[in-house]
C-alpha cells in the first residue's frame, strides 16, 4: 500500500492504495465519478480523458500514485455555479453526441486544447481530437461544438440556445 | 485490465533512483508511463518494482544556448513540440515530437522514456541519430555519455544499463547554412512511424552538400543511418535529380520490418519517398 494525496474537482483525498490502482479505476470506482468512461483500456480512445494540473491525459494510462500532488479536473467538475461549461452546452445544443460514450473524453480534451488554442479551424480541432475516438461516427457535429464553444468563450458572448430546445 | 503487483518507490534525486534501482535488480524505471504501463496492463511487462521518477527534481526542461541545446529526460513531447527557442535552432526535433501519437499522449510520454523503450516505431531516434544527439545516463559510479550512434543496439534495447537512469539529451551547436527535417508515414490508428526520416544538410560557401546526415526509423527493429545515400550527396549541387538519386538508395542493404501494417517491401519503398522530402525540406532550410 502506497498514501496518496491529489485534489480532485477542487476537493483534497487522501488514502492509502494499491500501487497498481489506475488513475481512471480511482476516479470512478474510489470516488464514484463515473462521469469518466473506460472504452479500450488501452490508451487509444480518449474516453478516460481527465485534466491533470490543466493537461488532458488518458487517465487509464497513469497510475493514481503518479497524480499525487496533482490536481485533477473530470467531467464532473466542469460546471461551475450551476451553469454548464461552454463546451457542454454547446455539445447539447449542437447535438454533439449520439450514444454519450466517448462525450466527456472529447469535452476534457477540448477544454485543454481551446486554452492552447481559442480560435482554432476545423482542421486544427480534429488534429486535436485525433487520441478520441467516437465509436457512433459522430465527428461532424463534435467538431461543430468544439467550435461553437470557441467562439463563445472568444466573444463571451451568452450562448444563443436554438429554438425550440428546452 | 490493471498491471501485476509491484512495489512503488517514488524517489525525489537522481542518485535515490539509482540507489533504489541498483538495490532492486529487476526494477523499471517509470516516467510518463505511456509505453510501459500499457505493456505492464496487458501483462507483457510484471516488474515487481517501479521506481518513478516523476517527483525527480531537475529532469524537466529546455535549454537551448550557442553551445547546443539539452532537454532534460523527463521533458513531455507536448513541451518540446512547442518550444520556439527548438524550433529556431532544431526543427526536426520539434516536429517529431509535434507528430508523436495525440495530444494525451504528448502531454504524458518524454522524451527520456521513448528514448529508452526504444521502439523500433519510435520517431526521435531517427532525430537523435540524425543529428548526432549525446545521452547523459547516470549509474552507480557516475555519470557518462553515450552518442546515439552507441545508444540503439537493437528492438526496444538500448545501450543503458538497468541501473541507469538516461537523465538529458544534449544536441550539437546550430552550424551555420545547415538545415534538418523529420518527415513520417504514421499508421492511420496508433500514429507510430510505420517509416520516419530525419535529414540534416549542411551546405558549402557554394550552396553544395558538404555533409549529410540521414536517420531512418519505424523501417527496421532499430534506428539506423542511410549512409549510402549521405555519401551520395556529398559535395553534389542539390537539385530534385540529385536529391532524387540519391533517396533512392537510402533503403538499400537495409533488412526492414514485415508486419501486419506494412510489407518489408513497402516500408523500403516508403523511406526513399520520405528520404527525399526530408532532404528537400533540409536543404530549404539550410539556404
Ligand atoms: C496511443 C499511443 C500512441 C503513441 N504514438 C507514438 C508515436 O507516434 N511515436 C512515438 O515515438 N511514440 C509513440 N507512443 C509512445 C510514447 O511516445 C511514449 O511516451 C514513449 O515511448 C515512452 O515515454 P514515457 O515517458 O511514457 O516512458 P515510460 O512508459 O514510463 O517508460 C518506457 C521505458 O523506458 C524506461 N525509462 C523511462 N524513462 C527512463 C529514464 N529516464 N532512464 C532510464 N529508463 C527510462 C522505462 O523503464 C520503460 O522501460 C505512443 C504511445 C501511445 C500510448
Ligand atoms: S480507455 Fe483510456 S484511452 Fe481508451
Ligand atoms: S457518441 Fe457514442 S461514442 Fe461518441
């Protein structure tokens, strides 16, 4: 057994694990945010994708031990004050995703990827989004979202819901 | 899937990681984890210990000066990728890095780790051979310096011993008028180089090939040099017929890999195209 101590969603854990304890199994199985998904389990779809001190990494890939000191953002610390990150509701509101599975990887990847990058093209955000794969061939729309959510946050503009959309 | 059990040792100085790995002969070294741990899930690799080195002070970084640049071991691929001062001085390395897997990937893999693994689908090999790269490797009775050309022994085996710890990369000095790319054919899926080329040129008061030097990787079980090739641009004026010529050779007498992404036939194809667009691309740099 190894102590552990990481901030996760700006919550600080400490415990005692397991050495071999993935970062994603911690996350979802530890703490219950099964926001974060295991699709390959190994390292080629993103869907474990969370932000490591500001860095999108595939968290089934990295052992917990090795987030220690770190601090860890997951899907479910996105929305802040009750109101959804501008990369979640532009993926509602431009209907970004189809089963779900692969949506909070793209989101955490793509808020690590718009800090480096607020005013991408299309060709850059799916060079962005080339370590996520979406198994429901969804890339069209995602990639819509990616840039919707860019240009709100540029402009800071509230976001225009389409109407009709409750 | 998670790995077999081991024992977790997170030292915090170089010399504790070479203590604890001297202590513990069938230790692994552990860095970004992004080549050992999926091997370690699938249950390829069961080290009973890892000694992590990313609490180690020191090992993360870039420097680039007159004398040559170095870039610590423990530097991810996404911070070389977006180096400017790298670029300016080294853009091959930059853009090997830049093309390495994802963006996840590039955020967790350094450069110290490929290095090590040493993959034979590995993209800075051919950069490291290319340029005439130096490892600092620190062991139990100090520190030394290995060229890449003594550092790629042969698949995923380097010329480190299990008690080392690679801890820089030193790059040569900029020369003037010389020029370097790294171009590659990534496998669709994992972006592993199916075959990678490096081309540093150096260019004479007359605008002609005074050296040259060509790494290959992905095409065989390790990185080599086509040396056939850089004796073929040697002191020719460098036009497409030249250049051509000369690419063409660069997989001759080489023994490339058969698998299921490429035939051996097609990869020795795919590295005289690449040859020649890095070379290209060299030259355009160094004018
Ligand atoms: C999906 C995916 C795609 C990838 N695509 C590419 C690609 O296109 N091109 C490419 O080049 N690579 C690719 N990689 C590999 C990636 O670059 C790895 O990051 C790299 O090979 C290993 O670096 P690491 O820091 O993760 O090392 P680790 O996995 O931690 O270690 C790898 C090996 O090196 C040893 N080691 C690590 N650091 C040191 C050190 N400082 N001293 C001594 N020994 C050490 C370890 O003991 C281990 O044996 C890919 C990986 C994944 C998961
Ligand atoms: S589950 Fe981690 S990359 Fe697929
Ligand atoms: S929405 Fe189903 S995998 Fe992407």
């Amino acid at each position: 057994m190894a102590q552990l101590k990481l901030t996760v969603n700006g919550v600080i854990y400490e415990a005692d694990i397991d050495p071999r304890l993935l970062l994603v199994h911690y996350l979802r199985d530890t703490l219950g945010l099964t926001g974060t998904n295991v699709g390959c389990d190994t390292s080629q779809c993103g869907a474990c994708t969370v932000l490591v001190d500001g860095l999108a990494v595939k968290s089934c890939t990295m052992l917990a031990l090795q987030a220690s000191g770190s601090k860890i953002t997951t899907i479910e610390g996105l929305k802040q004050d009750g109101v959804y990150h501008p990369l979640q509701q532009a993926f509602w509101d431009n209907h970004g995703l189809q089963c779900g599975y692969c949506t909070s990887g793209m989101i955490m990847t793509a808020v690590d990827f718009l800090k480096h990058n607020p005013h991408p093209t299309e060709a850059e955000i799916r060079h962005a989004i080339e370590g996520n794969i979406c198994r429901c061939t969804g890339y069209h729309n995602i990639v819509k979202a990616i840039k919707a959510a860019a240009t709100q946050m540029a402009d800071n503009r509230p976001l225009q819901r389409p109407q009709g959309q409750v | 899937m998670f790995p077999a059990k081991f024992e977790y040792y997170a030292p915090t100085t170089v010399n504790q990681a070479v203590a604890l790995l001297k202590k513990h002969r069938d230790a692994k070294v552990l860095a970004g984890g992004h080549s050992l741990l999926p091997t370690m899930k699938l249950r390829l690799a069961q080290p009973p210990v890892l000694v992590d080195i990313g609490k180690v002070k020191g090992l993360a970084g870039i420097k680039v000066a007159k004398g040559g640049a170095t870039i610590g071991a423990l530097t991810t691929h996404a911070t070389i990728a977006a180096s400017k001062d790298l670029r300016k001085q080294c853009p091959a390395i930059t853009e090997a890095a830049a093309l390495i897997g994802d963006m996840q990937v590039r955020n967790r893999g350094t450069i110290g780790g490929s290095l090590s693994h040493a993959d034979p689908a590995a993209d800075y090999p051919a950069v490291m051979i290319a340029l005439g790269a130096e490892m600092k490797a620190v062991g139990p009775k100090g520190a030394r310096t290995i060229n890449a050309s003594h550092f790629f022994k042969s698949l995923m085996t380097t010329a480190l011993k299990p008690s080392e710890v690679l801890t820089e990369v030193r790059l040569p000095p900029h020369q003037p008028n010389s020029g370097c790319a790294y171009v590659k054919f990534p496998n669709p899926a994992s972006r592993f180089a199916v075959a990678g080329v490096c081309a540093w040129i150096a260019l004479d008061a007359k605008g002609r090939c005074a050296k040259a030097s060509i790494g290959i990787t992905g095409a065989c079980a390790t990185a080599t040099r086509a040396s056939k090739t850089e004796a073929a641009l040697r002191g020719k004026e460098l036009n497409e017929e030249t250049i051509a010529a000369a690419a063409a050779q660069a997989a001759d007498g080489l023994d490339c890999l058969s698998d299921i992404h490429a035939s051996a036939e097609y990869r020795a194809h795919l590295v005289t195209v690449l040859t020649a667009r890095a070379i290209q691309q060299a030259v355009a740099r160094a004018k």
